[in-house]
C-alpha cells in the first residue's frame, strides 16, 4: 500500500508517519512547509502538499500515485479560528475540497480518510451521554464549523464522484509532541518550568470540574491505520475512549509525578463560555467495522508524554 498523509509535519501526521514506516508502508509525508524532521525509511518521501495552492496538491498526488489518503493538514485549533476565521475556513474547509478535486482526477481508487474532530458535535455535548455518530451537529467555533462543512461536502462529493472516503471524529487525544494550547500539554509546560526553576510553583488552570474523552496519540494513529487497511463502509466514524474524565482528575495524575510540590491556582480568563461540562464520544462503530479499541492507559500516557516533555524542553 502506498499512502500519502497530508499534515504530515503535525502532531498526528508525524506519529502517523513513523507508524506507517514502521509497517514497510511507502509514505508519502506532505506537508506545505519543510518538515522539522526529513522522512526516515526507504519507503518514506517527502512532498509539498499547500491546500491554499491546489497545483501542488494534484502534483503530490502526480508524483506519489498513493493507495490511501489520510487527510490531516488543517488550522487545528480554536482559539486561532476565533482570531482567523477566514484562514480557518479557506484552509480546512476550501482546502479538502481541492483536495478531492485532485483526487477526482488524480487517484480515484483510493480510500481517502478525512480528519474532523468531535468539535463538530458542538451543543450535542449538553445531551449527557455518549455521543454516536448519529448524534446531531450544532457546532460552537468557526473551527467546528470548518470540520463540519468539510466532512459534509466531502461525503456528499465522495458520494457522486464514488470514491471511498471515511471521515473521522476524533475525541480529545494527546501525547508526546502536542503543542501548547491543548490541555495536557499546557499542564505538562507548566510542570516542566515549575521543575526547572523558570516560575512559581503554582499551576495556571481553568475550570477543572468538565468532563472530557481522552485518547492517548498512538491509539488515534492505530485507529486511522485500521480505516485505511480494513475499508469499511464509508461514512463517519468517532475515534474516542468513551470514558469521560474530569481535567482536575489529570492534573492530579500529573501532579503526583511532578519532582517538586506545586500548588494550583484558578484563571478565569482560562475559562471558556459555554462550556459544555460533560463531553464523551462512543467508538461503537469504529470498534464493530475494525476491531479497534484504545490499547494504551491515560495514566501510562500521561507518563510518557510527561518524559517527552521533560526532554524537549
């Protein structure tokens, strides 16, 4: 199988990558910028792949001639969507249409996986049980909203110009190489610092008493490596633990690893408006159609992607 991800310079596209390599997959590692790490392997090559300039997506797809596509390049996050969300909505939305245009003409038998987030269910959250894929959309940030017209349009096309296309849900995950501006990530730079010496020893927090989904980086990889290899029925599946897990009940796993006391301290400019308290996915369907379930402990996780950080720094 030959498979070309794209994003492949991101936290998930770099993990997915290796992971692939490690299996003698050819990869071809897109991305719009040189990556920080060349591709490793025999069987591994790097592309440029800007979905703000559609001529290099169809000449990836020229040159590498994939089997599958895994689609992660994307704005990821939502604070900047909130600060651009123009760029937001070209990147992640207009973006995968040109994607699927190449791939119309380009490689119309491959699987086309497209990442979308759990964002995408929104308000659905406030329903207080596990959400489903059939659970309704009401998103809350341009970039849910993003995703969410994505996955629709990239069905909807998928679905006229036959070509096999999963769009996957992803719930919170993390792990080793995240950037800050996610959870455990901002949690764990704090320690880090703390343990260095470089600010106080208390913690910066928001709200602690939500509830949320994690997954641990290499379980979500596992998960998109499945779809791709398995081809199940096209459509959308959610990629999640199904355990919710109060932010607090992380923190004190970290805290209890870190070399030094620290205390916590609340930051209401941390807290976000309508926060939805309870937030859990179901990976029903995902485990049905490929077998797959979370292999990795968030504790064991948590550990790991603390080392990581204690080592990059």
């Amino acid at each position: 199988m030959r498979v070309l991800v794209t994003g492949a310079g991101g936290f998930v596209g770099a993990k997915l990558t290796e992971a692939l390599a490690r299996r003698n997959v050819a990869v071809g590692a897109a991305s719009a910028r040189p990556l920080s790490h060349p591709p490793h392997g025999a069987n591994t090559i790097g592309l440029e792949l800007d979905l703000l300039r559609p001529e290099t997506i169809r000449q990836a797809l020229r040159t590498f001639r994939p089997d599958a596509v895994v689609h992660l390049a994307a704005q990821s996050t939502v604070s900047e969507s909130w600060e651009r969300p123009d760029v937001t909505i070209r990147t992640n939305t207009l973006g995968t249409i040109e994607l699927l245009k190449a791939l119309k003409d380009e490689a119309p038998g491959a699987v086309v996986l497209t990442a979308g987030s759990s964002e995408e269910y929104g308000a659905s959250g406030m329903l207080g049980i596990p959400l489903t894929e059939e659970a309704p959309c009401m998103p809350q940030n341009p970039y849910a909203v993003s995703k969410y017209a994505a996955g629709q349009i990239a069905l909807q096309f998928a679905r006229k110009q036959r070509l096999h296309l999963i769009h996957v849900r992803p719930f919170n995950h993390f792990g080793p190489g995240q950037k800050r501006g996610f959870v455990v990530a901002d949690f764990i730079s704090q320690i880090v610092a703390i343990e260095r010496g470089l600010r106080e020893p208390v913690m910066s927090v928001g709200d602690l008493s939500a509830e949320r989904d994690f997954t641990y980086v290499d379980d979500v990889v596992e998960a998109y490596i499945q779809l791709i290899e398995r081809k199940p029925d096209p459509g959308i599946y959610n990629v999640c633990s199904g355990i919710p897990r109060t932010i607090e009940s992380l923190l004190t796993l970290l805290l209890r690893q870190s070399s030094v006391p620290i205390g916590v301290r609340r930051d209401e400019s941390k807290r976000r408006p309508a926060e939805v308290k309870l937030f859990v996915g179901s990976a029903a369907k995902l485990a049905a159609a490929t077998g797959w379930i979370p292999a990795t402990k968030v504790e064991a996780g948590l550990t790991e992607t603390l080392q990581w950080w204690r080592l990059h720094f």
